[in-house]
C-alpha cells in the first residue's frame, strides 16, 4: 500500500471511528463514552489549532489556552447574563446576554481572534525563546486578569447550568452535542488543511524554516505569521466555546498554563504539523489520563516517558507512526 | 546608452576592529555581468549582503535606479527587483523543490493573502513552474522536499530561485561552489543567456568562468576595491597582479 493510501486510509477509519462511536457507545449502554469522546473532540479542536502555530508556522506558544479560555468566559458571560437578566454593559449601548448557540459561538471566535491579533501582534516582534515566554506571560496575565473578576466567580469560576440552545437541536442532549463538536471539528480542519496547501500556507510553512529566503524573495513574513496566529487564536476560541458548553463551567484554570502545555503535549503525541495527528494525540492523552487517573493521581508518572519515547522515537509523532510518513509537513 | 543600474558609494561595514568592507565605490551597468572578484575573506559577501540589505551599512550610500535604497529594509529592496543567491545555501528545507521554486515564481505575481486555492495549482505560476525547475535541472525532482536534495542539487535549487524572481539585478554569490564540474558548465551557459537582459552582479572564484562570462570586473582586496575595469585591464593591471592573481599563480 503505498503512503498515501495508507494515510488517507487512516483518516477515513478515524472519521469513521468518531462518526459510529456514540451509536455503539448506545448499543452497549454506555453512554458515558459519548461525553468523554465530546472532550476529546473538543481537545482535539484545540490542538489543531496549535499545531498551526507549532507545526506549520514555527512558533512555540506556551499561551495558546488562553484563547480557549477567553472563548469559554465569551459564552459563560453571556449565559450569566441571561439568566440574571442584566445586560452586560449598558454604555454606550445595551448588550444583554444570550444562550443562543449562533451567536455565543461566532462571539467566541471573534472575540479570542481579536485577543490573538492585539497579543499576536506584540508577541511577534520577539522570536525563539523570547516568544515563548512572552506569550506565556500574556496568558498568565489574562489568567489572573480573571480570577479577579468576583462577578463571574473569581478563582472558583462559575457554573452554568445548562447548554446553549441551538434550533434543530437540543445541545443538552449528549448525542446532540456530540455530533455538533464533530461537525464543527470537521469544518475546521477542512479550513485549516485548505489554509496550509494554500499560498499563503506555503509562505507561513516557508518562513517557519528560512525567514532569510523569504525575506531575500521579497516577503515580509510578519503579517502572514499575525494572520496564522489569529487563525489558530480563533480556533482554540471556539474550542473553548464549546468546551463551557460540554462541561458547563468555567473557570480560570482553563487558561493556566498547565492547559496550554496539555494542548502541546497534545499536539507532539499526535505527531507535529500533521493536521489530524493531534486529534489522535488529544485522544490517547485523555483517554491515558481517563484510565490511569483510577490507580494514581501521579498519572503523569506515566505519561511523562510515553511522550518522551513517542518524541525520541517519531518525529511525526503517533500519526507518523500509522501513516509511515517521518518527515515533510503538508 | 550606458545606464547605470547601480551605484555604491563609499560603503562600509566593520565586525569590530575588522574593517570587512572600506570606502567601496563603483558602479554596475545595466544589462552587464558585472563580476566581484577577491581572495577568500576579502569582504565580498560582506558587500553583497549590505546591497541586498542583509546587513546594515555603517556609512556610505546605495542607490539602485536613481534612489537610494541604503535605508530599505531587505524584503523592499527584493520587491524593486534585486534577486539574490546565498554563498550558504538558503533553501526552505522542509518544503517541496516545486514548492520552493513556487515561493520564489510568487514573489513577482501580487500578493500572498490567498487562502482557497492549492499553492501550487495557483495559475500566475502554473505554466512558469516547470520550465523554473526544468532551467536548472530539478524538474525530476519536483515532489521531494528540498531538505533531501544532494548538496549539489541544493546548489541548483539556490541558483534557481533567485533566476525565477525574475529581477532586473541578479546577485550571485560563489553559485558555482559546490555544483560539481557538468553543473558549472550548465550555468556558465546560463548566466551567458540572460546577459543583456538581466544585469549580474557575480561573486566568483573561478577565475575561467569569470573572465569568459564578465563585461566588468571589480577587484577587492581587504575590503577595499583595487580595481574597476574591462577584463582585458583587470588582467593587465600590475597592483591586480600582484595583490591578487600573482598569489594563485
Ligand atoms: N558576522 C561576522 N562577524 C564578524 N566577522 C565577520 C562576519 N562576517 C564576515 N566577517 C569577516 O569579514 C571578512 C570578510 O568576510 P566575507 O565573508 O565578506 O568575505 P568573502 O570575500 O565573501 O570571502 P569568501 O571568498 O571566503 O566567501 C572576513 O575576515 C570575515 O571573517
Ligand atoms: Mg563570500
């Protein structure tokens, strides 16, 4: 079987796995699997998101959950104030709050996207390990910035009692939601994978190995690498949107560091700059923390050597392995 | 009908007390091959660098069709149509050879900020791509990433991005080091082609293929230029002999 076959035969069977999953999660009466591959998802979503930044653009962020952060307080505010029926603000206009589904979500990646291009744009004059830590001090910044806000719970954060709502479909019901994550999963990485073959792709890709060549061609890869950060800083916000939906909660610890380095774990597990490996790295992670957390709360006793010896041993990481591909991203 | 492409004056850069490049003054004809000659350290990829804005110039002025051009950045003065070659090769190895010479086909066809259309179906550089890759030799291996090429292919593949940006002023750095002796002999051919069309700025050791291909020769030793003339002057010139020719003799 040749590579590509091999490839596009394990991104089928995966897509296959997900798309039957919870109908055999039905079957044999567990359901519990239906919430837990929701997480997944989820996690995934975010991941993608991040390896366009680690893997196609070059940049190590160690602040990518705050994006995903700012994306879940987007729809927790929002549901908070339509519950208590208090506007969010009221200068210089009135804007009250919404469980509406297809208007938190879009605010979500909107306003994260936002976020990404003020942060982005600051972070990018910086490289190497300047950058990582600055965008990790701009996400301890908005991490803190929120345990400060009493309104919404502080450290504790805040319930939310239920999902939002979404014609057609009943977001609380666990088989509803589900297939809503996969088909926004789905469409996101239809986007990215057009993003990354496209021109503007090959220039990002391109400057992540030699900005000196690009910049000898006449490219100034700044913008492009803004414009790639923003796309991923949107993507985690959606990620984010919909993971204060599935577990119906927020807190600040969803921008802490630790989640950040999570979604890298994530991403390296999976395999770097493959699109799809992160998804699989999002599963066995969470599936790992799911089974070993019920014999030790070390877990990451664990885990800590596995991603070591997937790193040493598969540059492209878990999905490297099943598709036999070691090298060239794309 | 002399038109002066490029003037340099008095340009310096120094690494400390190395004075790399001292008081460069000459000036590049347009449509002439135009060669920098000079032994090993002599400051020639110092100067190239400080042309295409690589470096910083400490003092003195660059002016490239009549405008100063000393304070662009790199990336500015590349879009006004100066193309270079790295003596070191700089490929984007993790990239396809095609996608590589499609970066480089990009850099005259407007801008990037295209997000639908696969990179290399794009049409401003459907019909250019093969003949790019086909001019220096690579077109066979157009599907493998640029990082496993063989050094000389490497070589090929530096040389052939810069001739795809398709500049007015073309600097080459040392293109035929490392290009093995079928290669040097092909792009001899080449650079010959595109004289009168393209101006040429070359860096070259090999003193054969500098004095068969040049109209003009600078001559720099220490960073300074002994010598701007003809071919025929530059063999002649006793300070050129002794400085420079006479030791390899
Ligand atoms: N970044 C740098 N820092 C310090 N010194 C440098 C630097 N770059 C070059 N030099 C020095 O400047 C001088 C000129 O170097 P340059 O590379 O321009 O010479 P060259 O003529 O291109 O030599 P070659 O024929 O070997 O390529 C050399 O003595 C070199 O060691
Ligand atoms: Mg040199």
């Amino acid at each position: 079987m040749n590579q590509k076959n091999r490839k596009i035969s394990v991104i089928a069977g995966g897509a296959l796995l997900l798309l039957l999953l919870p109908l055999v999660a039905v079957l044999l009466e567990e359901t519990y699997f239906i919430s837990l591959f929701s997480r997944i998802i989820i996690y995934g979503l975010a991941a993608v998101s991040l390896d366009l930044l680690l893997g196609y653009g070059g940049m190590i962020s160690l602040g990518h959950a705050a994006y995903v952060g700012i994306g879940a307080y987007v729809v927790g505010i929002f549901f908070y104030h339509a519950q208590e029926m208090e506007p969010i603000i009221s200068i210089p206009f009135i804007m009250h709050g919404s469980e509406n589904a297809l208007l938190v979500l879009p605010l979500a990646i909107i306003i994260s996207g936002f976020f990404a291009l003020v942060i982005g744009s600051l972070c990018l004059r910086t490289k190497g390990m300047h950058f990582i830590m600055i965008t990790l001090a701009f996400a301890q910044m908005i991490y803190y910035f929120f345990v400060s806000l009493e309104k919404y719970g502080g450290d504790d954060g805040l319930s939310l009692y239920s999902r939002s709502s979404l014609p057609g479909l009943d977001l609380s019901n666990d088989l509803h939601f589900y297939y809503f994550c996969l088909f926004l999963l789905i469409g996101f990485l239809f986007l990215v994978k057009r993003t990354v073959d496209s021109r503007f792709g090959l220039v990002v890709r391109g400057g992540s190995n030699n900005e000196r060549r690009l910049k000898a061609l006449g490219i100034n890869i700044y913008r492009y690498k803004l414009v790639c950060f923003v796309i991923a800083g949107a993507g985690a916000g959606l990620a984010g949107g919909l993971l204060a939906n599935q577990t119906e909660y927020i807190s600040p610890g969803l921008m802490h560091w630790t989640l950040s380095g999570e979604l890298m774990v994530m991403v390296l597990l999976g395999g770097l700059g493959t699109l799809f490996g992160p998804i699989l790295g999002a599963a066995v992670f969470l599936l790992m923390e799911e089974t070993l957390a019920m014999y030790t709360e070390h877990w990451m006793v664990f885990m800590g050597p596995f991603l070591v010896l997937v790193v040493i041993f598969a540059k492209r990481g878990l999905f490297g392995l099943l598709t036999g591909e070691q090298n060239n991203n794309g | 009908m002399a038109e002066r492409l490029l003037e340099v004056v008095n340009l310096n850069k120094s690494y400390g007390a190395l004075q790399a490049t001292k008081d460069l003054s000459f000036s590049v004809q347009k449509g002439h091959i135009h060669a920098i000659i000079g032994p090993n350290g002599a400051g020639k990829t110092t100067l190239v660098n400080q042309l295409t804005g690589d470096i910083d110039s400490d003092s003195g002025r660059i002016v490239y069709k009549e405008h100063n051009i000393t304070q662009l950045k790199d990336y500015q003065r590349a879009r006004l149509g100066i193309a270079r070659s790295f003596q070191i090769t700089h490929i984007f190895e993790n990239l396809s050879v095609a996608e590589n010479m499609a970066l480089a086909l990009f850099a005259h066809s407007g801008h990037n900020f295209r997000f639908w259309q696969k990179s290399l179906h794009s049409s401003s550089i459907r019909d250019k791509l093969p003949e790019a890759l086909a001019r220096v030799d690579l077109a066979a291996r157009a599907e493998i990433p640029a990082g496993a090429l063989s050094h000389g292919e490497k070589r090929q593949l530096e040389v052939g991005m810069a001739l795809a940006a398709e500049p007015e002023l073309l600097i080459l750095d040392e293109p035929m080091a490392g290009m093995g002796p079928g290669g040097t002999v092909e792009l001899s051919k080449l650079i010959n082609a595109l004289k009168g069309s393209v101006t040429i700025l070359l860096v070259e050791h090999d003193m054969d293929v500098v004095f068969a291909l040049a109209d003009m020769i600078t001559v720099m030793v220490y960073g300074e230029a002994i010598i701007t003339a003809t071919p025929e002057q530059v063999r002649r010139d006793t300070k050129v002999q002794t400085a420079y020719l006479g030791e390899e003799a």
